[in-house]
C-alpha cells in the first residue's frame, strides 16, 4: 500500500467513524447528540448558547495596578472640600485598612472634572478622549473585590476565585461556546511591553477545564507566537507530513487514555498551529491599516503607540471571530517609571498622568472603530481592574489599593449605553448601598449572560462535583441590561 | 513555691487550650458551611434530589449554630438575623428541591452566599483585628 492510499484509507476511516461518531453511533459512547459527539472530536467546535446572545466577542481591558477610578470617572465634590482633613470614622466603618504608614488624609488630586454627553457622565481631564463617548459607556460605580496582593485580587478578577487552579473567564466562555475561528485561538490576551504580565498565566489558565480552553498569549511584535514560524529548511510538505505522522501517534495514546485532556489539547494545539502560522501574522498584522486608522488609535504618539497597537490588534481579532480578548495594560515602551502599571502608591499625578495617556486615546479609539464598522453592537469592551484606589492617601501623594468601592465600565451590544448603576459613599470610599455591590463574579455572570450563557447551567463536572464559572456566588447585574 | 508554679502553669495550659478549641469549633464551623454550600450548589446543578436536601438540612442546623453563637456573643443583632435568613433561604431551597424546581433553588443558593459574604465582611474582620 503506497503512502498516498494508506493515507486516502485513514482519512476515510476517519471520516466513517466522525460520521459515526455525530450520528452518536459508535459503540460505547451511546446515544450521544450530534454537538456533543463534535465536542468528543473537535472541543473547540462551535456550540449553541442557552439563549439567543447580545454579542459575540469581548474585549477584557484589564488595567493593571488598579488605577485611581476616583481621578478619572467618580467626581467627589465633599473629597475636593475635605481634602487634608482625617477621614471621617463614619466613612471608615466595617472596612479594615492595612496602609503601609497608616490611614492618610483625605486626598484630592489636581484635576478639572466635566460633563459629557445627554447622559452628563463625569470625567476628568485626564481622560479627555473617553469623555467624548459618554453616551456610549455603562458605568457599574459600585464595584468591589478581595482586598489582598496585586497577583491575589487579579487571580480574582479573571477567575472568580483568590485560590488558583479555577478557569478564568476567557477558558469558561471558550469552553461553553467554542470556535469560532478554526484558524485562530478562541482566547487570545493582549499585552504591552517588554514582558508578559506579571501576575501570569494562571489568569489565562483553563484550570480544570481541559488544557484546550487556555488563554493564548500573543506577544508585541511581527511574531506573536514563540516558534510558530516555520523554520526556513522545512517545506510545507515536510511539515504537513511530520504532523500528519505525529497526530497518528498522538491520536493512538489519546484512544488508549481518552481522559488525558493535555494529550487532546496537545493534539488540537499542533493542528491550530499549523493553520495559525498563516493566519496569526495577518490578524496582528496593522501595516495595512490607513494612516487615519492608526492615528485613531494614538500610533503617532510614542506613549500610546504600544497600547495603541494592541487594541487595533484586539479589533481585528473581533473581525475574526476570536471569542475572547484579554488585554493586560503594560506601559509605554521607554517611559521612565519606576511603578510599571497603574500603582501609584506615590507620586499619583506623574503616573496616572503617564498611564492614561497611554490608555485613553487608544481606548476611545477602539470604541469609535468598533462602531464605525458596525462592530460594536456584537462586541462587549470591559473597564476593569483588580480593586480601585482610597480616597485617601499615601506617601503624600499617592493613593492605597481600594477594594470596598470603584468603578468598571462596560460597552458594546445589550447594555444601557450613557447609564449609571451604583455609587460610592460622599468621599469615594466604600459603596453606598451595599445592597448594589457588584462583585468580580457578577461582572462575570452579566457578561456570560451577554454572551447567552446563563452562569448557573455553565457547568463542568470536575472530580464528581459540578463547578460554574461564579463558584457559589453571581448575579447578573440586570439594572445595566438594554 | 514550685508546686504553686506548676499549678499556674497547668491552669494557664488549660485555659488556652479551653480558648484554642473554643475559636477552633469556630473555625472548623466556618469551613464546614463552606464545604457543604459547595456541595449544595454542585448537588443543586446535577439535580441530585437527595444529596441537595442532606447539604440543606445540615446547613440549617449549622446556621442555627451560627445564631446561637452570635446570640450568645451579643451586640451582633445583624449576624444573628443573617444566620435566621440564612436558615429560611435553605428551607426555601428545601422546599425547591421538593417541587423539583432547582432552578430556584440554584438561584436562593447564590443568595445563599450572598448571606454568607455580608456576614463575613462584618464580622470575619472583627476576628482579624483581635489578632492583630
């Protein structure tokens, strides 16, 4: 039997028993629906959501270091008029500080706030391009968390948990809907500068879901992924015949041990390769985007250039059906700042300066291109951040981390756009009404609920116990929902 | 002088040890309410009639632990009406179950929770701040 026809044979076995296999036919898998039965051979294969869906991708905007919402969004009038005053014990009660150097005093920094748009949103002049669409943002004011580290509340924030080892959102969305884009990873993060972000890939991971639904990293750069380039000596011929001979190896352990779920992403992973070695360059590649298109986005600024580049990066993923884009803000490329994030303990007005001018026009700029392109009814983009800021200060100048009360922001398809839902007490402290705190695990159940998946019946049963995406907590945050 | 010492020392013993268990009961209560409103969610998505209405009888008598302990503790009005609430809402779920309805019972679950986490952010602090 000549290679050619031994190969002809395989592929038709192969086709009888995938054949088989969606007519749930194959012995021992039983009556298994035809989805289902896709899933067993191809996890990524597209699946149906619980109820129609608002929107089909979502941009996560992770800022990273938690920026000061205080500064940007959530105008305090009685913070401007007590600044350098103690904070009131009042505004203090059933919240436990832990401030390196104490409770400072009460902390207003030198900003100008206006407002914008029908819906009279407040902003500062710190964020001059994002104030122009006021009408379009949904702000959740009344945000909390787990006060702890920067890597602990940021596990939080993407995975619903502070223990490691949970899928974070991204893996759950990817799980539960599947491909979109058989050339693309489902799950793609975004970052900018010089290294992956800090707090690492357990905020991509797939936890106990199988290996398949991780998050995969694209790096800045021409080549987003290690090694995917083929190296020049090998022909594709070459290439196509080493993976066809290690996915039969490959797919002979898989039939031995099917529960072996690295082993499958392993075999996925090598075949998503191989065609993302074509289609991963051409979707981050911008150098044919116009010249107003990459001004949109702040390219012809040094400080908002990286980020800048990112976001565009994030629009064309969207074109392409990637599912889930996760963006970790770094910072701009060259910047002379010691804290590389938005943490500012010190010196708040020199980085939130620095950070939001990497930020801001970029972020404006996606939202005007999404629209523009019709995109952004079928798009959700994401303000957030692992915890906010005190509203009262730090090394005289900086503000502590805030996890009792911030604000996050949504966009995009489903939502009241120019709408507010929750507050901050007077100074900018704690949540008003805890009654409207929205937690990191209601963030997450109302963008599953976007997305048509309902977070109770989003389930993998793992070790015999069913696990959802907000562990025993959620609640979707309906008030925000057109 | 050295028996006086000795019997000091055995009495201070005791009375930690006594302090030790007392906060550990604690504790082990705290973590078991925790375990088993885990098991209730998991056994409330799998639709397991029977294993949903063990978790939920055993979370209600540990609830009224709960109140009792803070009953006894005094000047926390708010966690004793918790605990009482948190009590009703697994009735609630009980009562679900018992309908076949679990997706209100998934539901009071979540409220469930909700409960636990609004007692928490008052008084797990309290602990917190003794050890400090």
């Amino acid at each position: 039997m000549s290679n050619d026809s031994r190969r002809a044979f395989l592929f038709k076995s192969g086709l009888s028993l995938g054949g088989a296999a969606l007519g749930g036919l194959v012995p021992g898998l039983g009556a298994l629906s035809a989805a289902r039965a896709a899933e067993l051979l191809d996890p990524l294969a597209p699946k149906d959501p619980h109820f129609p869906a608002k929107i089909k991708s979502v941009i996560w905007l992770h800022q990273n270091g938690a920026p000061s919402t205080l500064d940007l969004f959530d105008y305090k009038p009685e913070l401007i008029k007590r600044a350098g005053e103690d904070v009131p014990a009042s505004f203090l009660k059933g919240i436990k500080t832990s401030t390196q150097g104490g409770v400072g005093k009460l902390f207003a920094s030198k900003r100008k706030w206006k407002q914008y748009g029908d819906s009279g949103a407040w902003f500062s002049d710190l964020v001059p391009n994002l104030a122009t669409h006021a009408d379009t943002l949904t702000f959740i004011k009344s945000s909390v968390t787990v006060g702890a580290t920067h890597d602990i509340s940021i596990l939080k924030l993407n995975t619903g948990d502070v223990n490691p080892g949970r899928p974070s959102l991204g893996a759950w969305v990817t799980y539960a809907l599947g491909s979109a884009n058989p050339a693309l990873p489902a799950y793609v993060v975004l970052y900018n500068g010089e290294r992956e972000p800090q707090a690492g890939s357990v905020n991509w991971s797939s936890g106990f879901l199988p290996a398949v639904y991780q998050g995969t990293p694209f790096r800045p750069g021409n080549s987003p992924i290690l090694y995917l380039e083929r190296p020049e000596t090998r022909s594709v011929a070459q290439q196509r015949a080493s993976l066809d001979l290690l996915k039969r190896l490959n797919s002979i352990s898989a039939a031995r041990y099917p529960g072996d779920t690295e082993l499958r992403a392993r075999i996925q992973s090598y075949e998503l390769a191989d065609r993302m070695q074509s289609a991963a360059p051409e979707a981050v590649d911008i150098s044919k985007e116009t010249d107003a298109t990459k001004e949109l986005y702040g390219l012809n600024d040094k400080t908002s250039e990286s980020y800048g580049t990112v976001l565009l990066r994030a629009r064309r993923l969207v074109e392409r059906g990637v599912r889930f884009i996760q963006v970790v803000s770094g910072w701009p490329e060259g910047a002379d700042t010691e804290r590389q994030s938005w943490d500012a303990h010190s010196d708040l007005e020199k980085n939130h300066g620095l950070m939001t001018k990497m930020v801001d026009k970029p972020i404006a700029g996606l939202l005007t291109d999404l629209k523009s392109r019709g995109l952004l009814e079928s798009t959700l983009v994401v303000w957030t951040s692992e915890f906010g800021r005190t509203s009262y200060g730090q090394s005289g100048n900086g503000r502590d981390h805030n996890p009792w009360g911030y604000t996050q922001w949504l966009a995009g398809g489903g939502l009241k756009a120019g709408f507010t839902y929750g507050q901050t007490d007077e100074i900018g402290l704690q949540v008003a009404d805890q009654d409207k705190a929205v937690d990191t695990y209601d963030v997450h159940a109302t963008v599953l609920k976007l997305l048509g998946l309902d977070h109770l019946k989003t389930t993998y049963l793992n070790h015999g116990r069913s696990e959802r995406p907000t562990v025993v907590y959620g609640k979707v945050v309906d008030e925000i929902l057109a | 002088m050295r028996k006086a010492a000795l019997f000091l020392f055995a009495s201070l013993a005791f009375a930690g040890g006594v302090r030790c268990a007392d906060e550990d009961m604690d504790e082990d209560l705290m973590q078991s309410i925790e375990d088993t409103n885990k098991s209730l969610s998991s056994n409330l998505a799998v639709k397991d009639d029977r294993g949903s209405k063990e978790d939920a009888k055993e979370l209600i008598q540990m609830f009224s632990k709960v109140e009792g302990y803070f009953a006894a503790k005094g000047n926390a009005t708010d966690a004793v009406d918790l605990a009482k609430k948190s009590q009703q809402l697994t009735l609630d779920i009980i009562n679900s179950v018992a309908a076949e309805d679990f997706d209100t019972a998934l539901n009071a679950s979540t409220t469930l929770s909700r409960a636990c986490k609004t007692c928490h952010r008052s008084y797990k602090k309290d602990k917190d701040k003794d050890k400090s």
